[in-house]
C-alpha cells in the first residue's frame, strides 16, 4: 500500500540519485577530454529521448500501474548507471545514453503523476509538500556528493547512484493493493493540439523556457570549473540551489491562490534572466554561489505555475498525461535544442560567454510569456 511516507522516501533517493551522477557529469566528461561541442551533443542526446521514453512507458503504466512501471525503470536504470561508469568513448557514449534515457526519463513523470492522483485524494497534502523532498535529497547528495568527488574519482558517482535507484524498490511494493495507481496517460495529438491554441502556444512558451534554462542546469558545473572552483563549490552550488526550491514548493500553491498564475509564472522567468546577468558579467565564486538563491523562484514558481496552466488547458484527470506535456515540452523540446545550441556556442566562446547570451534569450522568453498572458487570461 502506497502512503505519504512511501512517496516522500522516493522522491528523497530518487533525486539524490540523480544528483549524485548529474551535478558532476559535464565535469566528469570534460575529465575524460570530452569537448565542448561533444558534452553539449550528448546532453541534447539524453533530453531528446524523453519523447519516446514518456509516451511508451506512459502507456505500459496504463495497464500495469504506476508502481510496477517505476520498478522496472528502478531497476534498469541502476543497471545502466554501472555501465556508463565504465564507458569513456564520445561514440560509445552517443549509442548508450539513449538507452539508459529510455529507461531513466519516465522516473520523475511517473513519480510525479503517483504523488498528484494520492494528493488530490488525501487533501491534507500537494504536490509542492511532495516534490519539496526531492529538492531537499538533491541538496543532501550534491554536498556530499561535492566534498567526496573531490578526492575520489567521479566514476564512482555513478555507482553511488545505481545503489540509491534500487534501494527504491521496495517502497513500490504493490503486495497489498488497496489503490492501483494508474498513469491515465493518453496520447495528444497534432490535430488536438492545433485546435487548442492555448496549449498549443503554451507549449512553445514551455519549449522556450527549457532553452532558457539548459545552460543553468547542465553547465553551471563546467561554469564553476571555469572559475578554478572544486568540486566541493560545485556540490555547494547545487544544494543552495535546491535548498532554495523548498519553502517555495511549499508555499507555491499557496502563493498561486493569492496572487494568480500570471505574476508568479513572470517573476519565476524574470529572476533567471537577472541570474544569467550576474553569472555572465560578474563571474566571481561566491556571487555565483549567492545568486543561486533565486533558484527557488526560477524553477519551483516555473513549475507550480506550469503545472496550474497545463491542468486547466487538458481534461480534468490527466496527471500523466500533463506531466508528460511539460516534461516533453520543457525538457524534451526545450532542453535538447538547448543543449544543441551551447554546445556549437562552445566551440567560439567559453561557458561564462554562453551565461552573457543567456541574459537577452531569457528576456526575449519573457516578453513572450507576457504576450501570452496578455492573449489568454487564466485565472488560478
């Protein structure tokens, strides 16, 4: 029987997994002599397959449920995750990613759309009150995970994070079924997307912000390393940030209901442009450390927003279904194209040039969503 102290424990290790082989990875790549161009082609590689990941396994938790679905992917993605220890050649690396991606992306959707259907059962909780403990492990995991990393190989972080992905089993144990999750994941099409053009503008808005985002959440690690910082300041890094997610997913929904979707879905976007600003003509350690406070605004106001709207645009029940909309248009489109982008930027300019870019991409997201709101009023 699943519970609140079952998905908590989930999203806890599932993100310190994730923590512990993605906040140091892009280093760990340029370690082994890995370009700029290269990092930034396999980082597209593994947001790229979350189309098709999302869509299959959405529809095998269909019939399965959602617990069985996360088992499987548990468990191959702990496999996976040893055997990308070993692998250090950009060829090998292009074939294998796609296949650990496959198994890896549908972890947090599917997570995702199992804590929603439980909180919109048991009111006493929300998704926010939820997710929070997944920013908390990642914050836990990059610290220690920084302070490790730097006198023990990277290569072991990916060993570190295979043993976290299977010690999440046993918490998706359906041997006493009282509640049979089920992903409610329905396929949308082009012609049903086309005809909503508030979703359909929506997610061209969720595409552009990933593209925002992609140099904040996959090079801020080589950013540091630019900046002759260890991997001790890089695990820092990233744990400020995440710490600053929690009393916003928190009091997200909360912050929603008083002031409406349209202002915290703009301050989430202006704060990343003034992030990029700082990052990209102050580059100094301990700004860089202090502006990622403002991660909490950027990421959980982004998501509890997007979240609201993508609920209001599809029919009521589709939690699977929503979360895969954002994740495919967020991470999916937004990100792959993204990291398609700095990586050929990288090989003309440095990551600190790329934070400087980043600064007029994001106002430009900006003044988009702005129309946006400005066209369709949506009301939290």
């Amino acid at each position: 029987m699943i519970n609140a102290f079952k998905i908590i424990s989930i999203y806890i290790m599932l993100y310190m997994a994730n923590a512990l082989w993605k906040v140091f990875y892009n280093i760990y790549l340029a370690e082994i002599g890995l370009t700029g161009s290269e990092i930034g082609t396999l980082n597209s590689i593994i947001q790229a397959t979350i189309f098709i990941a999302v869509v299959l396994w959405g529809r095998y938790a269909d019939k399965k449920g959602i617990r069985p679905t996360l088992r499987i992917g548990m468990i191959f993605t702990a496999i996976f995750m040893i055997v990308l220890a070993y692998l250090q050649d950009f060829w090998a690396l292009v074939f294998f990613l796609p296949v650990l991606t496959f198994f890896y992306h549908p972890l947090g959707a599917l997570t995702d759309a199992m804590a929603m259907q439980y909180a919109a059962i048991e009111k006493k909780h929300s998704y926010g009150s939820f997710r929070l403990w997944g920013s908390l492990g990642w914050a836990v995991a990059a610290t220690v995970g920084g302070y490790l990393f730097t006198s023990v190989s990277l290569k072991y972080t990916f060993v570190a994070a295979s043993i976290l992905y299977v010690l999440i089993v046993p918490f998706l144990s359906t041997r006493k079924k009282v509640r049979t999750y089920k992903a409610n994941f329905k396929l949308v099409g082009i012609k049903e997307v086309i005809a909503n053009k508030p979703l359909l503008y929506f997610i061209v808005i969720l595409s552009f912000y990933g593209i925002v985002c992609s140099p904040m959440f996959y090079y801020l690690n080589l950013y540091f390393s630019e900046l002759n910082a260890s991997n001790t300041i890089v695990g820092l890094a990233y744990a400020i940030m995440a710490i600053s997610e929690i009393p916003l997913f928190l009091l997200g929904t909360k912050l929603l209901k008083r002031f409406g979707i349209k202002p915290i879905m703009i301050v989430a976007m202006a704060s990343i442009a003034i992030r990029y600003f700082v990052l990209g003509y102050f580059p100094f350690v301990n700004l860089a450390l202090a502006i990622g406070l403002l991660q909490g605004v950027s990421f959980a106001f982004f998501l509890v927003a997007a979240v609201s709207i993508i609920e209001k645009l599809m029919p009521e029940g589709q939690h699977a279904t929503a979360q895969s909309v954002i994740w495919g248009s967020y991470i999916g489109i937004g990100q792959t194209l993204g990291n398609l982008f700095i990586g050929a930027m990288l090989s003309s300019t440095n990551v600190v040039g790329v934070m400087q870019i980043s600064v007029y991409v994001s106002l430009a997201c900006l003044l988009a969503t702005i129309l946006y709101f400005k066209k369709y009023a949506l009301q939290a």
